[in-house]
C-alpha cells in the first residue's frame, strides 16, 4: 500500500471556491442582456425560462444561456440559435450540437434522460448531432449576477474571440466569482479559474489532445464539491492527465469531512481525504463587495493509493 500526502494550501486557490456542478450541460444562445436569474431575466420568454427550470431540477442538466463576445444591445431574437449538450462523465463524455428556430423546443426534451448521457432525445428533438468543431471555452461574463465575471470575464471573452478561438462564448454562471474570470471547457467540462487567454488556449489545445491541464484547473463539474478537490489531487500526486482516466466512484462522510474513492481506468483506487475549512485571512469575496469573509474551501490532506485494487477491479 503505497501513501502520498499533498499540500492542501496548494490546491487552495483554484478549489475554494463553487465550481459548476452538473453531469449534463444545457446551452442556449440568447444574445442581448442577461439579468441576474438570466433563464427569467433576459430577452428569452421568461415563462420559457420558467418552464426549462422546472424540467431539469433534479435530473442533473444544468441550462445556461450563451452569447458570442462583443456588444450586446438589444437586436430582437435571432432568426436562429444555436444549441449544444454536453455529457461530462469520464467514459461517456460527448457534445452535441444543433439549431433551432423555435427555443421552445427544448421543452420537447427527455431531460431525466439527457442527465443519464443519452443523447438520442436531443437529436431526436433538436435534429442535433455530434459536435465537429472546436471544443467550447465558456467564459462566465454575467455581471449582474457579479460584477468580476463582468469587469475580467468579457474581456477574457473578446481577447479570445479576437485571437481566433472559434469555439469562444459568454455564458450566464459557473459559480466562484471571486476566482474570475471563469472558463468551462466542453466537452470535458473542467472549470478554470483566475486564468488568461494564453492559458485557456493550452487548456483548449490540451482537450483536442485528449489531456487535461492542471494550471487553473478548479475541478470537473461532473462531480460534488469534495470529488472535484480529490480528482485534481489524483491528478497532480501522480500526474494522470488523460482526460477520462480517473472517475469519483464513492463519497463517504459528510462536511466537514469527506473520504473519496477516485479509480483508474487501468484498476487503480486512491482513498482522498477532503476536509472542509475556512479561507484565511479574511478576504472579499467577489470584487463587488467591499465586506470580507471566509468562505469555504476544500483541503486535501490525504492521498492514499489502496493495495490490491487493480487486481479486485
């Protein structure tokens, strides 16, 4: 039985905060100004939004609006939108896209079923298919959800829109404003916080490659908070950077205390310990307050491969 111990105060930065936690995203392109709840509070039928809402809680889909950087005033609804569904659990990841004339079509989707990672119900209803172009980087730009993902996260947008990144949007919220600007990389869906357009070009270059890269790297959505500090744990004590090489199998305990399985595709388990704490010092927690606090934050304090588990699994 092999021990290694990490640092928890490394991983402190790019974990402490919510990261996105979602087995299937849901993406709608909605230009023009988003409000805080964007699905109700945008130029999109709010009782659309309403509807949609109701139709994924509990069925892991998590719905966000998407615009292409620049400007955004009103120019009426467009003509058409584009849609996308990404499933991100290691083993059947995929993404889908398509278009649509009419947004209300998203109601005719088997959402307990799209959480699952089925995407025949978005083909069938959407007329989608597989995604052939760039993989997405989402960046979180809503500021009136929170003014960092405004004043760093639009910027973030149009330097890579403007750089050529073709896969480049603004999406409506991932969590953790204080970590802005905030990047979602489909189809894998790992979040990234604090980075710069240099760094999401690798992450994206890294993804047509099949790896994921650590720099930034706050988690992957598909998993709870503790399984998102315990993978990327994984990840940086034996440097696995395959992309869909590790999966969070089991989740013991409770805050402030958890023990995680993570397994290998090859048969591996490690056993991480993941407590919870506060940060410290006292710190804003978003660039729109001026209050300090302490938020939360995931330490890994164990990684512990488990003996025997290869030949078991």
């Amino acid at each position: 039985m092999s021990t290694c111990a990490t640092v928890s105060r490394d991983l402190d930065e790019p974990l402490s905060g919510t990261a996105a936690t979602a087995t299937t995203w849901l993406l709608l392109e909605q230009p023009g100004p988003w409000g805080a709840r964007a699905l109700v509070s945008s130029h999109l039928d709010p009782a659309l939004g309403r509807a949609l809402e109701a139709a994924a809680q509990g069925t892991g889909v998590r719905i966000a609006l998407i615009r292409r950087p620049g400007r955004h005033a009103d120019f009426g609804a467009p003509p058409l939108r584009q849609v996308y569904a990404a499933h991100t659990v290691p083993g059947r990841v995929w993404l889908h896209g398509a278009t649509t004339h009419d947004p209300r079509r998203l109601l005719d989707l088997d959402f307990a079923a799209l959480g699952r990672g089925e995407h025949r119900t978005f083909d069938d209803a959407l007329r989608g298919g597989p995604h052939t172009g760039d993989p997405l980087a989402l960046v979180c730009t809503n500021g009136k959800r929170d003014r960092c993902c405004a004043l760093l996260g639009r910027p973030l947008a149009a330097r890579l829109a403007a750089s050529g990144v073709r896969g480049a949007w603004e999406v409506t919220h991932l969590g953790g404003h204080r970590f802005s600007p905030t990047v979602l990389v489909l189809p894998h869906g790992y979040v990234y916080g604090r980075v710069g357009a240099h760094t999401v070009k690798e992450v994206l270059r890294g993804v047509r490659e099949d790896r994921i890269v650590l720099d930034g790297c706050r988690g992957s959505s598909a998993w709870e908070r503790p399984g998102q500090a315990a993978e990327v744990a994984v990840r940086t004590a034996t440097g696995e950077d395959a992309a869909q090489a590790l999966s969070v199998v089991r989740t013991a305990g409770g805050a402030p205390r958890w023990e995680v399985t993570v397994a290998h595709t090859d048969g591996r388990h490690w056993e991480v310990v993941v407590e919870q704490g506060a940060a410290s010092p006292p710190r804003p927690e978003s660039c729109g307050v001026s209050v300090l606090g302490t938020p939360a934050r995931m330490d890994v304090v164990a990684v512990r491969e488990l003996a025997g588990a290869a030949s078991a699994g």
